[in-house]
C-alpha cells in the first residue's frame, strides 16, 4: 500500500514536472518567436528552441513547394549524423508520404515511436543506421493551408504522454501564428519595396533617351530593386530566330559569365526560350534542373539556384527577355510575380516609344525629303512659268510688230494700186490719141495697149496682196489674243505656284521642329 502510495506521488511528482517543462518550454518558444522580424528567424529560433527545450537532438523545417507540391527541406536545428543529414537535403515528400508528408495530410501532430518503421520514408534506413527513433511532427499553417512541416528526433525511444503532445501541439500553433505574422509584415515589406522598385524602373526608362540606355537602366534598377545576384539581357536574333546575349548586370563568377555570353536559345529552349514561348514570366527554383540550359552546369558549379526570366514585348511581339538570378533557393510570391510583370511591361513600353520614335524620325525625314524635291520642283516651275510668260509677251510684241508691218505693206499695196489706175488711165488716153492719130499712131496704140494690161494684171495683183495681207492682219489679231490670254494664265499659275511654293516651306519649317533638326 505504501509502495504504490509512494509510486502515486512519483508519478504526481513527474506529472507536474513535466507540466512545469511545457509551460517553461512554451514560454521560452513565446518569447523567442516574438523577437523575429523574418520569417527565416522565426524558423530558426523555433527549430532551437523547442529542440533545446523539449530534449530533441535534431530538428527540421520543410516548405511546401506549391509549384511541384512536395516538402522540401528548407532549415534544421542539431545533428543526427552526416549520413541522415545528407538523405534529409536531398529528400523531399508528397503528400501523404512519411513522417512529414503524413503529417501534411493529416493536418496534425504525428508521433512515430521509431522512425526506421515509417516504411514509406526515404530517411528511414539512414535513420536506423544512425540510431535516430522516436520523432514527431507538427504542420505549420497559414490562412488554413499547410505551408510547411517541422519535424523532431531523439536517439532514444520516447514514450510521450498525451500531455506533452498537446505540448508539442500547441507549440506548433505559436510557431504557425508567428511566421504568419511574420510573412504578412514580409509581404507588406516586400509590397512596398516592389511599389519603390517599379517606381524606380519607371523613372529609369521614362528619362532614358534611348534604346540601349533604357535597357541598361532597366536591367540594374530591377537587379538592385528586386535583390538579384546577377541580370542579362537577350535579344531575338530575327534572321536564325534565336535569343543572343546584349548585355548584363552584377556578377555570378567568370565561367557563367563566359558561357552565358557564348550561348543562344531558340524558342521554347532553356529558361529564355521558354519564356519566349509562354511570353509570359517564367520561374525555376534551382536553374540547374534545367536539363535543356547549357548554362545549367555552369550554374550548379558557380552556386546559382533560382532564377525568373522575363518576355520583353514591343506590340504584341516578342523582342527580347531578361533573367535575374540568386545564389540560394527562393520562392516567389504572386505579388513579387506580379511587380516583376509590372517592370518587363514598363521596359516594354519605353522600347515601343522609342520605336514609334523611329518610325516618326524616318516618316519625318521622307516627308521632309519629299516637301524639299516638291518644293524644288514648285521652284522649277515657277521658273519655267516666268520664263514662259516673258516668252509670251516676246511673242505678243513680236506678232503685234508683224501686225504694223502688214499695216505698212497695206501701204504701199495702195500706193502701188494707185499707181497701177493712174498708168491705166494714161494708157487709155495714149490709145484715144492713137487712134486719132491714124495709122501713124498705130505702135503707140499696141503699147498703150500693153501698158493698160500690164496696170490691169498689177491692180489685180494688188487686190490679191492686200486680200492676203486683211488675212494676216485678222490672224495676228487673233494671235495676240491667244497670246494675251495665255500670258494671263501663265500670270495665274506663277502666282499659284508661289502661293504653294510659300506652304511647302511652312511644312519644310514645321516638319523641321517636330524633327527636331
């Protein structure tokens, strides 16, 4: 009786020390989880504390990758052994699939006595042969989603009372509710710096003044802003239809340097080509999964991991992409996705600006060509016009000229005519005289008989002459006419053609500002 009376206490003794653990335990995890600020040091110090409170000799944290929706491993606490850790960086679990993988399911605490019995764990055989047992896990959860897992081993088999569990329970709920509080600030911080980032790229490319400075501008204010190790900018070769390397930022080692300047990717090849393909943002975790990069050796060699590749459009086509990388393993968040898109638009846009510029400038310059050879042109004419009408009025004064001439020739038409009656009345009265003469008077009579033809056939001679010359006279009078009117028209198309010579050089002048020449 007093035997179990003293075993009673014993185990009333332990109850209520192993209460006084937990709370001094969950105390210790309160606090600790209070003074972080990121969600890195809340894991951490959560890792620590309850391996160090709760007597366990190695513990880890597992993220959920969302992308192929397995636990990786992400941080760990102690040591088990360079063999169980090795198998632990290396593994990762599905749902369902052990120790943390079920616990993901079950969205609960989950003890096994010894570890080397959860068959369906890769960590098993390691686990067995480093004497690792008994372990637990706990999800972690944020907006009642599991986000990750943290698991905890002994080298001993532990049998845990129903209270330490709720224990362990209960820890994981703190440690879920601080890296949600965490995360949120992180998101909020990260919210404002891709605001400031975006903000930076926008002015960097609106004040760029050209092309490849808006390039250069754009790929470091992203690099800096956005925290990447090294950035490169790749342009569509339109001719073999392949990306190749213009330009770059911050630094991943020589030989990734070296291979990346060397390299080219057709559509839909590596991380670049990709992204040419989806024209949309593309992520990899580690770019040395990438089986078809040929800059994924060099990448696993100089410690590159994650990487996003962005699609440069100009329209609607694809010119360019951009890549940004890091030296360790990141996830991004759909805001951090989004801001990213934000900046390749912003580049995108000032590339477009900058093209319409171009097609202005040589539009501009065709116009500008044309209005010069069309202005020469309207000076030629106008040249030819006044020449043309200096011509006419040539012509006018010469026929008016040809017209007094006739006048004159009309003249001495008359005079001749007047002659050519005056010799036929002298013939006349030569013949009345003859014929009183007799037959002495008879050669003198067949004289004046050819004086009278001869003035007979030179009237009508000059009846004919001054016929032709009223002819002339009339035709030159319409000559003049016609010469008039065409000198008026040549006046009116000189003056138009000076009218328009006066708005091409406005247009010259104009076309000139906007050209900025």
């Amino acid at each position: 009786m007093w035997r179990r009376a003293g075993r009673a206490a014993e185990q009333h003794r332990d109850e209520i020390g192993e209460a006084h653990a937990n709370v001094h335990a969950v105390t210790a995890v309160v606090r600790a989880l209070a003074a972080t600020d990121t969600v890195q040091a809340a894991v951490d110090v959560a890792l620590d504390t309850v391996r160090e409170r709760f007597g366990w000799a190695y513990g880890s944290y597992w993220r959920l990758d969302p992308q192929s929706e397995v636990l990786r491993f992400a941080q760990e606490s102690g040591s088990a052994g360079p063999e169980f850790r090795e198998v632990t960086l290396a593994a990762s679990f599905a749902e369902g699939v052990g120790l943390s993988g079920r616990t993901w399911r079950a969205q609960d605490l989950v003890f096994v006595p010894d570890l080397g019995e959860v068959t369906d764990c890769v960590r098993a055989p390691a686990a067995q042969r480093a004497g690792v047992r008994s372990g637990v896990c706990f999800p972690l959860i944020e907006g009642g989603q599991v986000t990750g897992t943290m698991d905890f081993f002994a080298t001993e088999t532990l049998d845990l009372s129903a209270e330490r569990l709720d224990t362990l329970r209960a820890v994981g709920v703190l440690v879920s509710q601080a890296i949600e509080r965490v995360a949120t600030a992180e998101r909020q911080i990260k919210a404002a710096e891709d605001t400031t980032a975006i903000n930076d790229v926008l002015r960097a490319v609106s004040t760029a003044s050209s092309k490849d400075e808006a390039m250069t501008r754009a790929l470091a204010t992203i690099r800096e802003g956005f925290g990447w190790a090294y950035a490169s900018y790749w342009a569509v070769d339109p001719t073999e239809h392949v990306l190749r390397f213009v330009q770059e930022s911050g630094d991943a080692g020589p030989e990734f340097r070296q291979i990346t300047m060397k390299a080219s990717f057709a559509e839909g090849v590596g991380l670049s080509g990709r992204t040419w393909r989806a024209r949309d943002l593309v992520f990899v975790p580690d770019l040395g999964e990438v089986t078809d990069c040929v800059r994924a050796p060099a990448a696993q060699r100089a410690g590159v991991k994650s990487g996003v590749c962005l699609p440069i459009l100009v329209g609607k086509v694809v010119v360019g992409t951009m890549d940004f990388f890091v030296t360790e393993t990141i996830t991004l968040s759909p805001g951090r996705e989004d801001a990213l898109r934000n900046t390749a638009f912003l580049l995108g846009q000032a590339l477009e600006r900058f093209a319409a510029e171009d097609r202005l400038g040589t539009a501009g310059d065709q116009l500008l060509t044309s209005i010069t050879e069309l202005e020469r042109n309207v000076l030629s004419a106008s040249s030819v016009a006044a020449d043309s009408q200096r011509l006419t009025s040539d012509a006018n004064a010469e026929v008016t000229s040809l017209g007094e001439l006739s006048g004159d020739i009309d003249k001495v038409v008359k005079v001749i005519r007047g002659i050519a009656e005056q010799t036929n009345l002298l013939a006349l009265n030569a013949t009345i005289e003859a014929a009183r003469a007799g037959d002495a008077g008879r050669g003198f009579a067949v004289v004046a008989g050819e004086v009278k033809e001869l003035a007979n056939e030179t009237a009508r001679a000059t009846t004919e002459v001054d016929s032709k010359i009223t002819a002339i006279q009339e035709q030159v009078s319409r000559v003049v006419g016609a010469l008039d009117a065409i000198n008026t028209a040549v006046g009116r198309i000189n003056e138009t053609q000076t009218v328009i010579g006066g708005v091409l050089t406005e247009q010259s002048a104009v076309t000139k500002e906007i050209l900025g020449a």
